[in-house]
C-alpha cells in the first residue's frame, strides 16, 4: 500500500490533480486565517485526493482501467444498409 501511494504521489500528474492540490493549500491557508477547523477537513479532504491521485468514487467504482487485453478486443463487422428507393 505505501508503495502504491509512493508510485501515486510522484506519477500521474494531472491538470485535475494541480487543481485540487492548489485548491487544498488555498482552503488550508484560509482554515488558518479564520480559526475554522471545518474549513481545514475540506482542505485536507482535498489535499488527499491530490496527493493519492483518487476522487470521490467510493472504493474507485468509478475508476477506468488504462490497459486493454487482446482477450477484450473483438472485430467488429459491420453490414452496409441500403435503401430500396
């Protein structure tokens, strides 16, 4: 698990990713400022999902995989339909 998290933290940097990890430090700075520590949980929230490339799919349910099998690709033929008219 560390490792996986190690590999996520330096790979895969995204314009998403950048976003949220500078959204993060914005709310953190700004939970500081005003002494509210709900406000920190979200920039922390945030700054977790930047951090471990994750979003807010429960258990990654909405994850896609970037690796296709030959097993999983099939030829598609298709049948050319013509009109009588």
């Amino acid at each position: 698990m560390l490792q996986t998290f190690k590999y996520n933290l330096f790979h895969n940097w995204t314009i998403i990713r950048i976003i949220r990890l500078t959204l993060s430090v914005i709310i953190i700075v700004q939970a500081i400022q005003l002494h509210d520590a709900l406000f920190g949980v979200f920039g922390f929230f945030f700054l977790y999902q930047a951090l471990s490339n994750t979003g807010c799919c429960a258990m990654n349910n909405c994850a896609t995989t970037s690796t296709t099998n030959a097993v999983d690709e099939k030829e598609i033929e298709f049948e050319e339909v013509k009109n009588k008219s």
